[in-house]
C-alpha cells in the first residue's frame, strides 16, 4: 500500500491544487506499474474445509502452491484486424436489412398497386354493365348538369369502358 501525504493544506491556492493533481497522476502511475508487476505470481492453497484459495501473496498454509501467470502482449495489428471484421460483419447485416426493407418496401408497393387495378377492374366491369342496361346515358359538365349522350357517345363510351376493362383486368 502507498501513502502519500503532504506537508503544508490542500485547496489554498492555485499552485497547491496543480501539485494535488501532480501527486494524483504520480500515484496512479506508481498503482497502476505496481499492479501489474506484483501479479506475476498467483498462490493457491486449500484450508482444513477444502475451500480453494487464490492470493497475490503467500500465505503460509501447508498446501500453499505457487503458480506462475504469463501473458503474451497481444498484437495491436490483430485487436485492429478483429475489430474491422466486427466493424464490417455489423456493416454487412445492417446493409441485408436495409435491403430486406426495401425489398418489402417495393413488394407492398406492388401488392398496393395490384390491390388497385383489381379495384378499378371491378369498377370498370360494373360501369360497362351499367351502360349496357341503361336506357340513357348521361355525364355531367363543368357546372354539374347532366349532358345526355346519343348513340355515337354511347358506343364511344362503352369501347373506352372496355379498353380500360382490357388494361386493368388483364
């Protein structure tokens, strides 16, 4: 364990505060260089329950035995290779499920515009159906009276009604 102390009050003034941090950062370091070379030892031993121990520093027990811990740095070239293929394993699935959106986008869209021809289809088939069985046909003009149609506008109307029949039903 490490103690620190100082001679003179902390938080006076603007200098005490820079040494306080000074001594802060200092102590941290000589932790932390610390931490990692007092671990290069592990001790396990077993008390008279047989409990199993693990310790950084010996304990004198009987059954003490003393296992050495090694490490290999890891290659900063490889932590950097795993995580560009983490990086673009993320990039691969977030681009399939933008493209399965779309791809339900484009497939609603499609069923939306079928569901549409369908209904015009059937609207078509019963307006053609109307004019056979009418007697008189008539269409409105601009200021909403009606205009009935002779037999010319009548013919012309029914073909339109089944080009329009051809078009959206088939």
């Amino acid at each position: 364990m490490i103690l620190i102390t100082t001679k003179r009050p902390l938080a006076c003034s603007n200098g005490a505060m820079k040494n306080t941090h000074f001594i802060a950062a200092v102590a941290a370091l000589v932790l932390s260089v610390g931490g990692t070379a007092a671990a290069e030892s592990i001790y396990k031993w077993v008390d008279e329950d047989g409990n199993v121990h693990y310790e950084d520093r010996p304990s004198g027990a009987e059954s003490e035995e003393r296992i050495h811990v090694t490490y290999n740095r890891t290659s900063s070239s490889a932590v950097q290779s795993r995580v560009n293929s983490f990086n673009d394993s993320q990039q691969a699935r977030r681009d399939a499920g933008k493209a399965a959106d779309e791809a339900k986008a484009a497939a609603d869209e499609e069923r939306a515009v079928a569901e549409q021809r369908q209904q015009k289809c059937v609207d078509t088939r019963a307006q053609l159906k109307t004019m056979l069985e009418a007697r008189r046909l008539y269409r409105e003009d601009a200021e909403g009276e009606r205009v009935y149609l002779d037999d010319a506008g009548r013919e012309e109307a029914r073909q339109r009604a089944e080009e329009l029949i051809e078009e959206y039903c088939n």
